[in-house]
C-alpha cells in the first residue's frame, strides 16, 4: 500500500506476518485508506498466527488517530491472549520514543527491539 | 466574556528576543494543507529560536530534531483539531508560533458553536481534573472499537510530550459563536 502524495507506504509479509511501516503517515477519519490499513490489521488479527511483528523504525512521523489505530491493534492482539507482538522501533525518531513506550503499559509482554 | 483554563498566557513578551508567526486559513485551504502537503511548523520554530540567538551546538543536533518533530506534530493536532471542531463557515482558522526564553508556544483558533463550546469545555475539566495518563489508556480501551475515534490528540501533547496546555473561550465580534484558543508551551532547551 503506498501513498506517494502523503509519502507514506505500508507493506505486509504473510509469511513472517510482519506490517512494516514508512514515511509520514497523517489519517484523518474519512480517509479510505484509514478504512484499508484498519481492515488489513483486522484481517492479520483474526488469521490468529502465534506472533505478529509491527515494524515502525522507518516510520518518521505518525498522527494521533494513527497512534490510536496501533495501540488498539495492540490492545486486541493482548486481548487474544495468544499472540506473541514484537514492535520494531527506532531512538533516532523522536516521537517513537515519546509514543511508543505506552504500548508496554497496554501490553507488558511486548517485545520491543530498538535500533 | 472571556474565560481562560489552564496554562494560558494571555500577554506573551512581544518586545525583546522573541518572534511570533501567523498562519491564517480558510477552511478550505487548511483542509488542503493538511491533507496535502506536509506543513513543517518545526522547521519554522527552528528558523525563529536561532534568530533570537538559541544556538544548537553541533552536538545537540538530536536536541534540534526532537524540538522540529515535536513543534510539527503539536501544530499539526491543533490544525486537524481546528478542522474538525471548527465552525468554518464563518471565521479562518488561525495558526500562531512565538518563541521566547527558550520556549516555543503554539496556539490555535477557530470559532466554535454553543454545542461544541460546552463539549469541549467539559472535556477540558475532565481532563485539569483527571491523571491524564489514565484518562489515556483509558479513552483506548473503551473505544476499542471505535477506529473514526481517537480523543487522543490533546492527550498525548500532554502526556508523551510533557507539555503545558492552556485554552482560552472569548467572545466574536461576529455575533455567532465563541473564538476557542488552545496554546502548547514546549520547552525548547
């Protein structure tokens, strides 16, 4: 999935069901493709695989409806009980190391990997 | 009537080592810019606090860049805020940057109806009351299935970005409506 105009592209392995993310991603409610990248989560969710990887270090900036969609994936795959999540993430991005830390609180199990 | 909540200053310092810009938006062209095109606000407030003298020595070009993302993401909430709740069909929308002692304060305005005043008022005093980390997760996992609402904009300048916010309700002169400013006071140091 890319958005050349909103520089931003989102890219999903099904074998190492990983969702990569890059670029400056900035939703507001009535875009479609919010309604997209929320129904690819929803579809990797319910394929209920033992991990799921989000890789976010390439991720400059995000909104807060955006940090919204990635806690509550996060919220749904604690929820499940079953899923083990790692979260990629990178110091040299600033709002990732202001952000990001939440999602342990949401999740204690969380696995982070920093680079 | 103007009512102040928070922390609004109402007088910022105009005269010695500061620098104030304003942006002022239709509707329409701030609904372009924000769907569009990038504004860079932090770039901005970079330019201004080393034109009255903040130096960033070589070594604190991390220092920089948190000030640039961060002053981009508070300015780009307040925007898609004023978007959102604004009443645009009769007044702009009004983005100011100012920085002085080493502080860079945003401030937004747009006019707001009756209804949308007393809503936002009454979040406002949920959250001077409240311990707004746990109004966070809170406000997740009770709309944890509702993805068109996120609530957390102003939450998250307070809480990951250890800000200061204040909000000030006063009168238009366009009899209709309430002119609503929202301030962030960054440290920039």
């Amino acid at each position: 999935m890319n958005n050349k105009l909103a520089k931003y592209s989102i890219h999903y392995d099904s074998e190492s069901e990983t969702i990569s993310f890059s670029g400056k991603l900035r939703f507001t409610q009535t875009d479609p493709e919010f309604a997209e990248i929320s129904e690819l989560l929803k579809t990797v969710l319910e394929k209920d695989p033992p991990q799921i990887t989000l890789n976010l270090e390439e991720l400059e900036f995000l909104n807060s409806l955006g940090i919204s969609m990635i806690s509550k994936f996060i919220i749904k795959i604690r929820n499940k009980k079953s899923i083990h999540a790692i979260v990629k993430a990178s110091h040299e991005i600033s709002w990732q190391g202001k952000s990001l830390v939440n999602l342990q609180r949401i999740m204690p199990s969380l696995e982070f990997t920093w680079v | 009537m103007t009512l102040i909540l928070g922390d609004f200053i109402e007088y910022l310092p105009s005269k010695r080592d500061s620098a104030t810009i304003n942006f002022t938006f239709s509707y329409n062209s701030a609904n372009h810019q924000y769907l569009n095109n990038h504004l860079s606000f932090g770039i901005i407030a970079i330019h201004m606090l080393k034109s009255i003298g903040i130096q960033f020595s070589n070594n604190a070009t991390g220092k920089e860049n948190e000030i640039r993302n961060s002053v981009d993401y508070i300015a780009n909430e307040l925007l898609g805020n004023s978007i959102k709740y604004g009443e645009h069909s009769f007044h702009e929308i009004n983005i100011e940057i100012h920085v002085f002692e080493c502080r860079v304060v945003i401030i937004s305005t747009n006019l707001v109806n009756e209804l949308r005043e007393k809503l936002f008022q009454t979040y406002i005093q949920k959250i001077i009351t409240s311990d707004v980390s746990e109004l966070y997760f809170k406000q997740l996992e009770e709309n944890i299935d509702n993805n068109q609402k996120s609530g957390l904009g102003l939450l998250t300048i307070i809480n990951d970005y250890k800000a200061k916010v204040g909000w000030k309700f006063e009168s238009s002169d366009h009899g209709y409506g309430t002119l609503s400013s929202v301030m962030v006071q960054l440290p920039a140091s």
